[in-house]
C-alpha cells in the first residue's frame, strides 16, 4: 500500500512520519522498532553491494571509522565532498539518498512511503535544497516538495495545541540550529522570518567535550590525546592514522553519552585509559556550560536578529517552542527564558515535532493536488491550518553599475527579498552595456542577507539571453524572478522586442544533474541493498 | 655695361640672400629646442593669415555624463590650427591652464601607433605682445618634462557603421607657463600640431581645475574632472611606509605590477602604457627606499591629504583598497601594517565604515598574525578583537550589543560562501563575536 508521508532528514538522526486515520501525524518505527534512525551509513568490508544505515552503522563508527559516514547533512550542496568506501566515492546526495531509502524500506507499518515533503534547515540556500531533492529522487520517493524544519514543527505545534499570537520556534537538533518567527492567527500560520547556523548542533558540543578530555589529558600526561588540527576542525573531519581515527570515534561516543548525562546529572567522571596511561577525567554540569557558553551566545543572538527581521521585541512573542535533541541541554532553555521572559514549552518529544509537521505538510500538498486522495476525516484535520511560508534568502544578479560615477563596477542587486510571502514574484528592467552585443549571461546570486558585493553573492546558477542583431547599447531587458511555495526559483527574461527566454539553472556546473544523468546514479544505487 | 653687370650682380645675389634667408627663417622653428620671444606682432605670419577667434567661456563644472561617442573630426590633414580667446588677466590666474593635445587615431588594425604629435607650437599673440613656444616631442624632451608628459588612452565604442573601428587617444601635456601674455585685452592662444603619419587630431583645452573643453571645427564639448586612477599617489604612500628601511622586495612589486595591471585593464588597456606605469612603480618604490622612517611617513601623510582635497569618496577609498590588497601581497598582515591602515583610514578621511569593509575584505583575520612584542594578556587581546569588529571605546552595553549582533548576522551569511578563505574568516570572525558577547553576558548586571 502505498501513502504519503514527511521525513526529517538530520544530521543526526532521521525520522518518518504519516498521517493515521485520523488526520493526526504519528512517527513510524523502522523494524528495529526505534522511531528514532541514525543517519549514519556503514560500508561492510565483506559486503561490497551492501550499505547499513541506523542504529548498526552508528556502532561501527569507532570500529570501522574509516568505512563509516555521519554528519553528511553538513556536506550537503558541496559538489567536492567525497567519502571513499570500497573502492567507490560517494557524494553526499547519494549518502543521503540511501538514508532516505532506509526509512522508506523500513518504516513501513502504515504502507511503503511514495509521496514525501522531505525537511531542510531553514538557513539551507538553493544549491543545498535541490541536493536535498535530488537525494530524495535517488531514494525512488516522489519528493512533493520540501519545508523548512521550524516551519514543520511549528506547523505541528499549530495544529495539535490551541496557540495563537506570535511564536518563536528555537530548533537545536544534531548539527543545526534554526529560529522561526511566526504569526498565527485563528487557522493561520504565517511565517514571518527564518534564521539558522549550520554548524551549531550536538555534534559541536561532543566535540568541545572531547577538547576537554584533551586538555585534562595534557594537564596529566604532557600530551595531547589527539592532534590539534582534528580537535579545532569543524568539518566531518576524518583523521589520516587509523589508530587515532579510531580513538577520535570512540572519544566522541564518550562525549556523548557524557553530554546526555549531565541533563540529568550535575557531575560525571571517567577514566580514559590511552597509550600514555590513564587519565580521570572530571566534567560538572557547570563547566560544560562554560564551555559551551559561545555557542549559547551565538543562539541568542541569532533569536534577536530574527526578532529584528520580524520586527518584534521579546515581550511581542507569547510563546517559545523547543524543538531538537540538544534543547535537552538545560542551558540552552535557561537562555531562552532569559532572553524571551517566557519558560520556553517542550510539548512533546522534541525529536520528533519536525517530521510529525513534515507529514501534515505532505497531507496538505497531496489536499492541494488531489483533494479526492484524503477521506474526510484526514482532509478536515489536514484544513485546520493555513501556511504561509516566505521567502528564505535574498535572489539577485550581477550587473555593471554606472551610477557610481567613476569605472562600472560589478554590483550584486537585489531581485527578491528575504522574507517576503510565497509565492512572490519581481521585476526590474536592465539593459545592455555596448552596441552588437549578442547575448547577455544572467548570474543569479543567493545571499543570506543584503548583499550588494558580488564577491560576497553565492552564484547559484546562469543562463545566456540571446539579442538580436544590430542591438544598440542601452537595449531593454526586463529580468523577472519567482519563487513559489515548493521553495523553487524561477528566472524568466522578456527582451524589448517582446521575446521571453525561460532561465534553466544550472546550479553550479558540477552540481547540475540532467534526467539521464539522475537516471544512471538512480540504478547504480539501486544495486545496493540498503540494511 | 660693367655698371650694369655689377647692379644685376648685386640684384641677383640680394634675391638669392633673400631666398636663403627666407629659407633659413622657415626651418628654425624645427632646429631651436628652446622657446623663443617675437616681438613683432605684424610681421608674425600667424597674425596675418588669423582665423576668426573662437570665443570660449570656461562652462561650470557640470554633473558628470558620459563623453558621447566623439563625431569622426574633419577635414583630415596634417596641421590644424585652431584659435582660442580668453578674457582676463593672465597675471591673476585667468589663463591658468595647461594645453592638452589629445591625438585621435581612426584604426582598422588591433594596433595603434604611438607618438601621433611630432611637434607642438604655441604661440599667444595679444595686442602688444606675442609669446611663442615651440615643444618638439622627442625622447629628449619626454625625458626633460617627463612629469608633464603623459600617456593615456581610452577605448572608445565601436561606432554602429564600421564595428572594427578602434579610436585611440593620446594625451599630452604641455605647460604654457612659458608664455607671456598680455595683461589686458584679449589674448589669443593658437596651436599647430603637426601630427606623424597623416593622421589627424584634436584639440582640447584643460584648466588646472580639471575642466576639459574640447575645441574642434564641430564645436565643443566640455565634461568634469576625469577621475585619474589613483596610482601615483597611493605608490608613494605604500612605498612610503610598507617597506621600511628596506628596499622594496621584489616578490612585493610584482604584486604591485600585477595589480597596475589588472588596474589599467578596466580603464584604458595599452601594453606600452602598462609597463610605462610599472616603471613608474618601481622608481617610486626605490626612491622611497632611500629615505628615512621620518621622511616616508611625512610624504605618506602629504599625499593622503593631498588625495583627500582631490579625490571623491570613492577614489580615496580606492586610494585605501590599493594599499590593502599591497599589504595582503605576503599572506600576513602584522600589527605595524594594521596600525598603519588605521593612520591611512585618518589621513584619506574615508568613513569608518567602508574602511572596516575593505580591511576585512582584502586583510582578512585569517592573514592577521599577533604582535611577538606584545605580552598575551586578556585585557590586550579583547582590545584587539573590539577593534577588529568596530567596537568603539565609550559605546553603552545596549550599543555593543546591537553592534556585535550586526557583526554576527554578516558574517553568518558568509559562514556557508563557497570560497574557502571567506568561509574560513567568517568562522574566527563568529567566534571573536561569541567570545565577546559571551563576556559581556558575564560582566553584564544582570546575569546570573
């Protein structure tokens, strides 16, 4: 039987969500029965056309680092990242796709997911969007759209709890870390602002932890445990030596477990036993927080600089929802509280709130498509809310400013603007730099903020315009853009002569992918089993 | 009949004297390299053959506008002569101005030739008086009025009808400071240049203030202050104080010619012209060397603030970019260099603000290496890293906040750029911002 569903696709662990015959989302267990998966991939050494994913893969990490691959959502839109494995490299689109294909094999209790709204960090641009989709096209899913992952929690939240006013959704999962403001008001919800870090998760606090082992470890023996440069990356990064490979994983696993410890503990101790001895090592609750405390910082200055995208002070904001793993750690609320004057609320297991909005976005979209697909039941409760989403990022493109007075400079102009509603559309009219030119290149550019320095402007995509003969300098061009609300950008330029060229981005040259391209990688990986 | 032999001899030999004379007269303009004075005005022969003065009044410095593309000048011949009246007193600065030849070339080869102007005669004739100079453009005098002579040439768009069409200008400077003039009435400035190659010209006239006007047989055209590209006088403030008490390194001017280089690609691309502004790089760079410590930030100083009478905003901060990106030339930025830039940042009156941007763009913190001489302390290290994110000292808490805020929401855009460098910045950037929001949290009054 085959259904719809939402996937929240972490960095640490993933999860599926459908909506039961009731209209309400519920997570599916994979047939290990944890609703919760790993997003962590193990190549066996033995099985060549094989690829584990979950909770197996996770126990191979400090076994078998070197055939292991975590954390790939950080590397996602990254067209040089490889991991090498078996004589193969993969990319993390297809990393990604095989996660995607273990939920979809294995959380199958209400039927085989088919159709899927598959979730991305707010703070995702373009690029890492449609390597999301890809992935999700890779996994042999119908991928109906993606959401962004406050944006599905909030959705959640909105549905199942009478909540009205604004709402801040602070979302602190494994890798990433995502503010939403939002408006609701009787049945809708309407995104103001998104803001996020992509590298201020869970994983950077088992690291910190691990730079504190180091130093109690120096402070014994003289020594470092591990070398420097493995201790101050923040990339996933793998060490040469397979030796402190290994110790690296397992020191990492330790942070872990010591990390979820102190939640509930004020104090833990162990006992790191290395080649140069032993070494007992002592973390308070007080002097995690401390260390951690940066990052703290950097949440609560990405809360005011999305209350002052949204226009709205702390006490404008009648409720604060957590969402992630790592709100578990205590600080992180306690700073919430303080900034926002208000408890922040964990209604539910805060693992789970993305994917469960993730299925009832995914409910919406099949409403919109075929009304007819839902029984009435699950339709009235899909209504309950409306969702307005905005525009995630601003669009521009590179052109030659005159106005400055001295040399044409290339400048980044400004297209649509981050946070307008969807769909949203601009035009701005442009025109050609010298006589005889026969075609004008588009370079469409996304930036997190304004930007006007092209060097500052990610460019996301181009294409060629190409003019008539004989063209005089100053001849017209107007550049139209649109974003709808499946997060996609569309380009589109109308010539003075009334002709109209349709711009087909190609994103980034090495990340463009054609249909038989997709097709290729699409069978490839089908001859791997996924476990 | 001897009588009569004598007489016809002597007839003879005065229109054969006559002749030489006359001959003589005609080809010393050519040989003398010095200017001459003539005092008779009638029997001058430019008085005699003066064409109808054209009447100029120096126009007020309009908005600026983009020189049209320039009507291919007629008649095409060798010489031109045109005749300029200017009211007013010489002696009180009414006829300051430099002659500007700009030399015009009409191609439908890739190449130009160089040194179209083979000669230049000034002449002023007023009521009394006339003033003549004679500028034969040779190595000779290139070298001897090298600062006066100058090169420039400008592309200008193919013209619809013939798309290969290349229009090259040449740019000469010639001081009428030579010149006397009469203190009252009219004077009247007149130009013969005598072009190479056949080709033709035009003429245009250029005050010490900048304003160009052009005069041709079509009329005139007049525009504002060209902006100059800030080399020569950022040169001698780099040169003034990046290498100090060093000769200049030569891994150092390479980077400097790449960059005049790259510089003079997007105004007006000349090989010769190039490598004519890269010697000019290294004289200013060597001549620099030989001076004191003193010396070198005395003429820094000079010339930034001669730049900040001068310059608009833009070029001054140009002026400012230009130093940067020669600092950044090693990969390192030490403390000295970022001191210096502060001084710069002083002198050329650029904003803050922009300066912050430019510093950061071109000396990014992953270039900055710490002072050895200092003592690593907190207090000199949060000092330091204020001063990096634009902290000012006397900012309230609330002013900090918003400040840092600002900073962070900047460069968490950047934290995901593709280029690894500018990803790399914004990473010790967030976490200097984090670092100090982090101690202001802690100081704060209100914490916990």
């Amino acid at each position: 039987m085959k259904t719809f569903a939402g996937i929240d696709l972490g960095t640490t662990y993933s999860a599926l969500a459908v909506l039961n015959d009731q209209g309400k989302p519920e997570v599916v267990p994979n047939l290990a029965g944890d609703r919760l998966t790993p997003s962590v991939v193990w190549f066996p050494q033995e099985q060549e056309d094989v690829a584990r994913v979950g909770a197996e893969a996770k126990q191979m990490v400090a076994q078998q680092p070197e055939r292991v691959v975590q954390f790939v959502k950080r590397h996602m839109g990254e067209p040089a990242y490889r991991f090498s494995a078996g004589g193969r490299e993969w990319s993390a689109v297809e990393i990604s796709a095989l996660i995607l294909r273990k939920l979809k094999e294995e959380c199958v209790q209400r039927g085989e997911a088919s159709d899927v709204i598959v979730t991305v960090p707010a703070h995702f641009d373009e690029v890492q969007r449609k390597a999301t989709m890809e992935a999700g096209l890779l996994a042999g899913l119908n991928v109906l759209g993606l959401i962004n992952e406050p944006t599905a929690a909030a959705l959640y939240y909105a549905s199942s709890h009478e909540m009205q006013g604004n709402v801040l959704v602070y979302d602190l999962g494994g890798g990433t870390f995502d503010v939403t403001v939002l408006e609701i008001k009787g049945t809708e919800v309407r995104i103001l602002t998104s803001k996020g870090d992509g590298y201020l998760g869970g994983i950077d606090f088992d690291r910190t932890i691990v730079r504190h082992y180091d130093a109690e470890h120096r402070a014994a023996h003289g020594t470092p445990l591990l070398p420097e440069a493995i201790l101050l990356s923040r990339a996933n990064a793998t060490p040469p030596d397979a030796e402190v490979r290994e110790l690296y994983q397992r020191l990492l696993d330790l942070a872990e477990k010591d990390k979820r410890a102190l939640g509930a503990r004020p104090q833990i101790t162990r006992v790191l036993t290395t080649p140069a001895g032993e070494t007992k090592v002592t973390l308070t609750r007080e002097r995690f927080e401390e260390l951690i405390s940066a990052y703290v910082a950097k949440t609560e200055m990405l809360v005011e600089n999305a209350l002052e995208d949204a226009k709205l002070r702390p006490r404008d904001v009648q409720a604060t929802l957590l969402v992630g793993g790592s709100t578990r750690v205590p600080v992180f609320a306690r700073s919430l509280e303080q900034l926002m004057g208000i408890p922040p609320l964990a209604v539910v297991n805060v693992d789970e709130a993305v994917a469960l909005g993730a299925a009832l976005a995914a409910g919406k979209r099949i409403q919109e498509r075929s009304p007819r697909a839902l029984s009435p039941v699950v339709s009235a409760e899909v209504s309950k809310t409306r969702l307005t989403d905005v525009c995630n990022h601003y669009f521009g493109v590179l052109v030659l400013d005159r106005r400055s007075g001295g040399h044409p400079v290339v400048r980044n102009t400004i297209m649509l603007r981050k946070n307008t509603p969807l769909p949203c559309s601009e035009n701005q009219v442009f025109s050609t730099v010298q006589a005889n030119q026969r075609s004008v290149l588009i370079r469409i550019t996304q930036t997190a903020e304004y930007e006007t320095d092209p060097d500052y402007a990610r460019q996301i995509g181009q294409f060629q315009v190409p003019l008539p003969p004989n063209c005089p300098a100053g001849f017209g061009l107007k550049l139209r853009y649109t974003y709808d609300t499946d997060q996609r950008l569309h380009c589109e330029a109308v010539l003075a002569n009334g002709r109209s060229f349709e711009g087909t981005l190609q994103l980034d040259g090495q990340n463009a992918t054609s249909q038989s391209e997709l097709r290729e990688k699409q069978q490839k990986l089908e001859k791997f089993t996924v476990e | 009949m001897p009588i009569f032999g004598f007489v016809a001899f002597v007839l003879l030999l005065s229109v054969l004297l006559r002749a030489a004379y006359r001959l003589w007269r005609r080809f010393q303009p050519r040989r003398r390299r010095s200017s001459r004075r003539e005092h008779d005005a009638s029997r001058h022969p430019a008085a005699k053959r003066a064409a109808p003065p054209v009447q100029i009044v120096l126009p007020p410095v309009s908005s600026v506008a983009d020189l049209p593309p320039p009507k291919w000048a007629e008649p095409k011949r060798s010489e031109l002569h045109v005749n300029f009246v200017r009211e007013g007193d010489p002696a009180k600065g009414d006829w300051d101005m430099t002659f500007v030849v700009m030399a015009q070339a009409r191609l439908t080869a890739a190449d130009r030739p160089l040194r179209l102007v083979r000669e230049v005669i000034l002449t002023t004739v007023g009521p009394d008086k006339i003033g003549r100079a004679v500028h034969t453009i040779n190595a000779e005098w290139k070298q001897k009025n090298r600062e006066d002579f100058e090169y420039s040439s400008r592309k200008l768009s193919p013209t619809a009808l013939d798309t290969n069409a290349k229009e090259w200008l040449e740019v000469l400077r010639v001081p009428v400071n030579q010149l006397e003039f009469a203190r009252r009435g009219q004077n009247v400035l007149r130009a013969r240049v005598t072009w190479r190659d056949g080709e033709t010209g035009r003429l245009i006239l250029q005050t010490e203030a900048g304003c160009q006007i052009e005069v041709t047989d079509a009329g005139y055209l007049d525009r504002k202050e060209e902006q100059t590209q800030p080399e020569w006088p950022s040169l001698r403030v780099v040169a003034a104080v990046l290498h100090l008490g060093q000769a200049p390194a030569e891994a150092a001017v390479k980077q400097l010619e790449k960059w005049v280089d790259a510089m003079t690609a997007k105004g007006d691309r000349q090989p010769p012209m190039v490598a004519y502004r890269v010697a000019r790089v290294r004289q200013i760079m060597q001549d620099a060397a030989r001076r004191s410590e003193s010396e070198r930030e005395i003429q820094a100083r000079d010339a930034c603030r001669h730049l900040a009478k001068v310059m608009n905003p833009d070029g001054r901060a140009g002026a400012l970019e230009f130093f940067f990106r020669y600092a950044a030339f090693d990969g390192k930025v030490t403390p000295k260099e970022l001191n210096f830039a502060k001084q710069l940042t002083e002198w050329l009156e650029v904003p803050a603000q922009r300066a912050r941007e430019l510093r950061d763009k071109f000396l990014p913190v992953t270039m900055h290496v710490p002072d050895p001489a200092a003592a690593p302390s907190a207090g000199a290290d949060s000092g330091a890293e204020e001063s990096l994110l634009g902290l000012r000292p006397g900012m309230s808490p609330e002013q900090r906040r918003q400040h840092l805020n600002a900073e962070y929401r900047k460069w968490n855009a950047r934290a995901d750029h593709p280029d690894l460098r500018i990803r790399e910045q914004a990473r010790l950037m967030i976490e200097k911002i984090a670092g100090l929001r982090q101690r202001a949290s802690e100081n704060s009054p209100t914490a916990p």
